[in-house]
C-alpha cells in the first residue's frame, strides 16, 4: 500500500526586521492617505537609518524586546530634533528614550487636534495618534489624550498609575492589543513614585466589579457596556449596579465604565470641539481627578465599534486592570514589573481549593499551573483540610505558581504551620522558585498521583482518608 510522506514540520515565521516593517509603515501611510495625522513625518531615509542601526544591533546579539516596532508620539512628548509644541528639543522625553533603547523607531510626531475616525471619515476619530495605530500605520503610540481616542477608534488604550513613568506623568500608551502595550509600558515604567510593598497584584477567581447605572447613554454604547457585562460574569466576576462616582472603589476590585456615550460626527466636532468633547468625556472625566490605573478596551476582539470600555483600578493595581480588561480581549498577560515574591503550591492552597483564600485574600495573583522534574513525592498528612506534603522523591507533580507582594508573601509565610515551610524546589522550565513543601512528614503515598486534585478526585468516591 502506498503510503504519502510525513508533512514537513511548518517553517517557523521569521519576524520582519525593523527596516521591512519602516518600509511597510510608510506603504500602509500611502494606501490609507491620512496626511493629516501628523505634525511631523519623518523623512523614510531618516527613519530608514535608525531602523538599520536597530538591525545591526540585533545581529550583534543584542536582544530588543521592540526591534521591529514602529511608534507615533503625539506632539506634546519630545522627541529629540522633532518639532514640539515648544521648539525644537535637543533629547527626547524618557519614555521615548526606553523606548528607542528597546528597539522601537520613531515614525513621526502626531497631532491633538480632533480628525476623522480611521474606521469612518464621517465620524470624529479624536486624535492622530489613535488613527494611526487604528488603521496599522504604527504599532503603538504615546499620547496625552487618554482614553477616549482610543475608544472612537477601537484601539487599546492603557494609563498607568500617575508617577510610575518618568516625568510625563500623563502619557497614555495606545496599541491594537493589550499584548503590545504591557510589553511598552513594561520597558517605561520606573517614575517618581515607588510600588507600596502591600500592593494587591490579583482579585481572584471572582473578582468584584461594579458598574454605572442610569448613565445617559445612547444605544451602542449601552448595548456594548451590556456586552461586557455578560462577558465578565460568565468568566466569573461578580458585577454589581452602582451610581457613579458616590461610592468609588468601596467594596470591589474594580470599576467599568463606557468609553464614550456616543460617536458624534467629525462635521460637528470641528464647529465644537469644547463642547463635544465635553459630552465624550462625560463617563470618563471623573477618573481624571482620582489616583487610579485606567484601562480601556474594545468590546469583543476585533470589534471595530467605537463604543469600549473602560477598567479602573486603585493606583498601582494597574495589574488587575490589565488582567481583567484582557478577558475582553483574550490576551494571556505577563506580570507588570512590579516588586514581588513568587510561590509554588500544591495542595489546599490550588485554585478552588479549601485555603486558596489564603492567598487570594492577600491579593496574590495566579501567573500560571507549573511541573517539578523528577525528584519529589506527595504524602497524605493528617491535617485539616486535608494537605499533602511534599517531599523528596523520584516524581513529578503538578502544582501552580502565585505571586504576592513584599508584605502579603510575610504574611502569607506566617500562615503556615509545621510541618510546611517554604523550600525552593526545581521546576521544569529551570527555574527554582519557593514553594509550599515539608522537609520531612509521615503518611500515606499517594505516588498513584502526579497531582493534589487528582487525589481530591479519586478521594471524592474512594473516600477522603484512603489514598489507594
């Protein structure tokens, strides 16, 4: 019988280099015939040079997070020899600087003044920098227009806790995924305020978020913010009706508001603009005047209506915001580069578990399920709740990997009583993180299992105590 030949293993897709992804950044430039999104464009040679120097740099080795990456900065942030709303500046603003050391290029300087929307000319767009990430121009930009533009052109739009960039405190980063946006945000944080050691870096398998009620909305925008809504309970979250802004963040993890009630059109935002972004801003501008991290989002990934919303978050919570606002985007998120501890657990501290709480509680946030290498057992200690202890072996278990803040991970360490402590143990990725284990412990194997929840499974007919 004859017999066709095993499919070749896919080749891999090679990423285009920082000089191909300028070139197709001024051809996309010219098929979407959008002169008017900027102050300054930069010259394709001048920009060409810089885009060669960020190759040659990585053939050398060096690694750039953001080689490759193409940037618009609006034209209130400097950029060294652009035009600013002030002169001509002889270095560039230190978010722009991170930046470029990383790898990204400046494609040119972007307006404030309101334009057209990229996904209809009819519409107002808000800003330049918006649009040109919007229609694919750049990957991201730096703006001091906040969350708005970013909705009225579907785009993400991410604003840190006040303080944790350098000087330009109020800079927005937008980017047609989340994804890209914490990578840039990641590489520019560091500012004049320092992460409380207390700080909540997660809320849970339930999260509570509460949401505005009886706003003046039209019905896109209502419809989007129901859209949500049904979203995040279905993930698990527990949203709650209040009237904004009397009661904040009291009792909850966070709050979602609508981007913008409605999408006027560009005609009428040129003969206003005070007024209507005035009614723009009317869900949003509340939070300008609190300490909080912002996230704004589309409604569902890949949707191009202009009607997102948006996360907002105690300050240097900005994690959470990140987290939640990607279950609308299904986007898997890193951690921010706060201060932090990691912890490995295995038994009654695993999500769903009977002491999960003692992590939760103290704002840990889950970061992924892990694997040991061969070298570890479990026993079935005589505690309540039931625990395992683990111990050196020849096995490999299943456990998940929590990170908690300087102060929750003491206190989380105070919560365990012996036979427990905190041991490194090697997990398969090569990395040694602490975890919850026991130096030495009596009971029953349960080497059967390479996991706690599958002894919980078995023990749920076989019987708590009878480990097989």
């Amino acid at each position: 019988m004859n017999t066709l030949p095993p499919d070749p293993d896919p080749v891999p897709i090679t990423p285009p280099t920082a000089s191909q992804r300028v070139i197709a950044a001024f051809e996309r430039l010219t098929e979407a015939g959008r002169p008017e999104l900027w102050t300054t464009l930069r010259a394709v040679e001048d920009v060409l040079v810089d885009a060669k120097a960020v190759d040659e740099r990585v053939k050398a080795g060096e690694g750039l997070p953001l080689a490759g990456t193409v940037i618009a900065v609006q034209d209130l942030i400097d950029v060294a020899g652009q035009p600013s709303g002030h002169g001509v500046p002889e270095t560039s603003a230190a978010v722009v600087t991170r930046l470029t050391a990383a790898g990204a290029v400046v494609l040119g300087k972007t307006g404030a003044a309101p334009i057209s929307s990229a996904w209809d000319r009819t519409k107002t767009g808000g800003n330049g920098a918006a649009v040109a990430v919007a229609l694919g121009v750049v990957d991201l930009a730096l703006s001091t227009g906040g969350a708005v533009p970013a909705a009225l052109n579907a785009v993400a739009a991410v604003k840190p806790t006040r303080g944790l960039l350098p000087a330009a405190e109020n800079v927005s980063v937008y980017a047609n995924g989340l994804i890209t946006a914490h990578r840039a945000l990641t590489l520019m944080t560091g500012g004049d305020r320092s992460w409380p050691a207390d700080v909540r870096l997660g809320a849970g398998e339930h999260p509570r978020i509460a949401y505005p009620a009886g706003l003046p909305l039209g019905e896109a925008a209502s419809l989007a913010l129901k859209a949500v809504v049904a979203r995040l309970t279905a993930a698990g979250a527990v949203l709650t009706p209040i009237s904004l802004p009397e009661r904040g963040f009291d009792g909850f993890d966070a709050l979602i508001v609508p981007t913008v009630p409605e999408h006027p059109g560009i005609a009428e935002t040129l003969a206003d603009p005070a007024g209507v972004g005035h009614r723009l801003a009317a869900c949003t501008a509340f939070a300008n005047l609190l300490d909080v991290a912002a996230v704004t989002v589309p409604v569902l990934p890949g949707d191009r209506r202009p009607f997102g919303v948006t996360f907002l978050t105690r300050a240097f919570e900005d994690q959470i915001a990140l987290d939640l606002a990607a279950i609308c985007t299904d986007e898997p998120m890193t951690p921010y580069p706060e201060p932090g501890e990691d912890v490995v657990v295995f038994g009654a501290h695993l999500r769903g578990q009977p002491l999960n709480a003692d992590l939760t509680g103290l704002g840990a946030r889950f970061t992924g399920p892990v694997r040991t290498t061969e070298g570890y057992r479990m026993v079935l200690l005589d505690t309540e709740p039931p625990q395992p202890g683990v111990l050196e072996g020849s096995s490999t278990l299943e456990g998940e990997r929590w990170r908690l803040s300087p102060v929750a991970f003491e206190r989380f360490a105070a919560t365990l009583k012996e036979p427990f402590v905190l041991d490194r143990v090697v997990l398969d990725d090569g990395t040694a993180p602490l975890a919850v284990r026991c130096l030495a412990a009596e009971g029953p194997g349960l080497d059967r299992y390479d996991s706690w929840r599958g002894y919980v499974r078995f023990a749920s007919t076989a019987g708590p105590r009878d480990p097989g």
